[in-house]
C-alpha cells in the first residue's frame, strides 16, 4: 500500500495570491483581505472558486512596477524580474503615471476616516490604493480622471441605496443639488441625500428611515462644503 500522502496542486488563484504576499510582504489571507480593503471570506472564495482578482493584480503591477505576466501567470521576464527574498522595491510609482499608455485609469481611493478633520481633504498620505476604471467608461459617463476619487461607505445611513463598506466613486466635479452627495459638516464627512429647498435652506436626507431629515437654514450654510456627487458605486451581494 501506497502511505505517501498526494498533495493536491495549488490553483492558478492561490498561486497569483502567494505571489501577492511576496510582492507586499504580508504573510496571510487576512492581510491580504485588510490591503484590498474585502472581507476575508471574499478572499478565500478566490482561491476556493479559482477566481482570478484582476483588478487587484493591475492595482499592485502599477504600484509595485512588475510584470503582469509574473504575477497572473508566474512568467519571468526581462524587463521585470519575479521578487524573492533578496529582491529589492523601489517606492511605489505614481499609478495615474503608469496607467497612461493602457486602457485602465487609476483612481485614488482615500482612507475617509483618516481624511475626517480640519485639513485637507485629499491629501496624497490619505490614499491607500487605487482602483481601476475603464477610460472610455469613464468618457461615456461624462467624467474626467482629475475630478475622480474613490471612498468606501462608513455607517448604515443610506441603507437601501448605499451599504456600509461599499466603494463610491465621486464626482468632484458635480457639487449643486438634488442627488447623493459626499460633504462635509463641520469636521465629519457624511454621504446623504441632498435637496435645495425653495428658502435657501438645505435638506439632508438618509436613505435609511431611522434617520430623521436634517435642514441646514441659510444662516449655518457656510458650515457645510458639498465635495462631489456620488456617481457610481459597488458592494457586496447580500
């Protein structure tokens, strides 16, 4: 009788996820998840599933400056040699630089507790990744890249339209009501509903009916900074 144990193959997926690790130096499904910004369910039906995670690929190829070759298909090539323990990395490059020449544009997605406060809003140390669009998806919504930043939803709030921890792509270049605005009252960042009402007053709404309406009268209007229009956004099946 046979007694050695046969060790199944990893899959294309897992392999593409160790080589992940490697490139950021983290060691384990769950900080892998923390970096994508997923749940750690959501990275184990990639391996489970043979899911490949293209985006997310494309998303460390820009930062890091490697192959896509190697890190989809584990392909060593010239111009970029595969990491390994004595590797060296320089910094990140800048994404929207390396997405110039393809047909992917990176937007930046923002740590918005982190941008919650006093000082600028989108500061360069507030960006945690960047995510990828189509360029001429981008053009057929009437959009442009230098308007575009990326937030993910905090809180129920806007429950029935927006869930907590779904990513939104705002418009800055949109900032007059009606519709469903990122702003800023006072120090907190907040996404409602908005409505210019007929006095000059506006009306913040949440999409969740435990949330009562919220009127901002003329006079308090300078406390309040409309940053952009929420104009696309996506989220885990529940």
């Amino acid at each position: 009788m046979n007694t050695h144990q046969q060790i199944a193959p990893m899959t294309i997926s897992a392999l593409i996820m160790e080589r992940m690790k490697t490139l950021t130096g983290l060691t384990s499904d769950y900080a892998l998840a923390k970096r994508f910004g997923k749940s750690t369910s959501a990275i184990h039906n990639w391996r489970k599933r043979g899911t490949i995670p293209i985006d997310e690929c494309i998303q460390l190829s820009v930062q890091y400056n490697v192959s896509l070759d190697w890190l989809v298909l584990g392909r060593e090539t010239t111009a970029d040699s595969p990491p390994n323990e004595s590797s060296t990395y320089s910094e990140p490059v800048d994404a929207e630089v390396r997405y110039q020449q393809q047909d992917y544009a990176g937007v930046p997605l923002y740590d918005i507790e982190a941008a919650a406060g006093s000082g600028r809003l989108f500061d360069d140390e507030h960006v945690i990744s960047h995510l990828s669009f189509r360029r001429d998806w981008i053009t057929q919504e009437g959009l442009h890249l230098k308007d575009l930043v990326v937030i993910r939803v905090r809180g129920d709030s806007m429950e029935g339209t927006l869930k907590n921890g779904d990513t939104v792509l705002v418009n800055k270049a949109l900032t007059r009501p009606d519709g469903v605005f990122l702003i800023r009252v006072g120090d907190e960042l907040r996404i409602k509903r908005l409505q210019r009402l007929s006095d000059g007053s506006l009306r913040l709404s949440s999409d969740n009916t435990h949330y009562a309406p919220e009127i901002i009268h003329p006079d308090a209007l300078g406390n309040v900074h409309i940053i952009g229009h929420c104009h696309w956004h996506s989220g885990r099946v529940a």
